[in-house]
C-alpha cells in the first residue's frame, strides 16, 4: 500500500513548537519509525507552509498512492480549497492532529476537511500518523 504523509504549517517546528502540547520528538524522526514500523507500506512525506503547495501535493497523491494521512494544521479549520482537493481524488484520506482539538480554541473545534475524509483521528500526539495508516490498512485490505 502506498500511503502519501502530507503535513501542512508549522508541522516542521514539530519537537521544538510547543513541546506540551506537540511533545519533543521530531516529525522527521517520527517518520523514519513509521518506515520501520510499517515496512511494508510505501510512504511518501511532505510538509509546506503554503496552501497552494499542499494542494499540489493532494492532487499528486492521487495519482500515485492508494491513501492520504493529512495533518494540514491550522488549514484544516478553514480550507474549502484543501478539502476540495481532497474530494477531487479517488482515494481515501485521514485526518489526523496530533493535540486533542475540542480540548483547544474553539476556532479549531471545526474542520473543514473532515467531510472530505474517512475518518479523523486526534489527540494521540505523533502516535496519531499510526493509528491513522493502521486504519486505513485495515480498510484497504477489508
């Protein structure tokens, strides 16, 4: 299975941005567990600050993996744009935040990309990416 991994802002800061909410691992480092933890998926990851790149990247997702994990920040409370790429491709997508939202501002207890998906995931810190890839797996192989 070949899952694309697309985090949008700030995500990079991950490890250094508010450690107790986002804890103090890195996304890069993160990720290369994933690789281990899962060697038989093929994962591609990207990160960008910019809207307009995330959106490329779902489009290119679309061709070429049979999933999306996402994970596109602040965007995800506001952006049709990012949720209408993600209806615009034929394959499955998750959202996923590492902090509990509904604990948070209420401005991030809506998301604009959650009818877009499958299902959401949150508030498991990092370990959010796992369960979301173990879930789509299990739809994938179902």
């Amino acid at each position: 299975m070949r899952i694309s991994i697309i985090n949008g802002p700030n995500l990079n800061l991950t490890g250094q941005r508010e450690p107790e909410i986002y804890g103090t691992q890195s996304l890069e480092s993160y990720q290369r567990l994933l690789t281990v933890a899962f060697p038989e998926m093929e994962f591609t990851f990207f990160q960008s600050n910019i809207e307009g790149n995330i959106i490329d990247e779902i489009h290119r997702a679309g061709q070429e993996a049979d999933a999306i994990v996402i994970n596109a920040g602040a965007y995800s409370h506001y952006s049709l744009a990012i949720a209408d790429a993600l209806r615009a491709v034929a394959i499955p997508a998750v959202e996923v935040h590492m902090s509990n939202v509904y604990e948070r501002e209420p401005e991030r207890h809506h998301s604009a990309i959650a009818p877009a998906c499958v299902g959401v995931i949150a508030g498991f810190g990092l370990d959010s990416y796992r369960l979301a890839i173990e879930a789509l797996d299990s739809m994938h192989n179902a």
